[in-house]
C-alpha cells in the first residue's frame, strides 16, 4: 500500500466515515486516528477504544463497538 494517501483520500471522499482504534496502537499510533478524522471532510465518527492495540478493538469493547457500528449504519444507510 506504498504510495496510498488515506488522508488524502478521505479530504476528498463525500460518503460518510467511522474512524474504530486504539489508543494502544504500536503498528498505527492513535495520532493517525485523529489525522485522518481531521482530514476527513464528509460526516465524520471517530470511536477510540481505550486499552485496545491495532486488532482488539472489539475484543476490548464489543458492546460499545457494537453499538457505536449499529448507530452510524442506521443513520446512514437509507
């Protein structure tokens, strides 16, 4: 995925985002998170796990995690 832009891409993206991480991420900081939530320029959702590394998000949290998805899928699938 050399070469890929995510923030660029979501600056020009018009569907909506959510953003899912942890804030103990080694492979991508949380810092990245709040990267591409800020550069995302559509409807916007950013969820941040406390605890959770780079693929335990739902582990950690899964009622949250479930709830949050839920939520944005209802709002935005019409």
């Amino acid at each position: 995925m050399r070469g890929v832009d995510a923030c660029k891409a979501l600056m020009n993206t018009k569907i909506p985002v959510l953003i899912i991480h942890g804030d103990k991420d080694t492979q991508a900081p949380v810092a990245m998170a709040y990267r591409l939530n800020n550069s995302c320029k559509s409807e916007k959702q950013m969820l941040i796990i406390r605890g959770a590394g780079h693929t335990d998000c739902y582990k950690i949290d899964p009622l949250r995690y479930e709830n949050v998805v839920y939520e944005f899928i209802k709002n935005h699938i019409t």
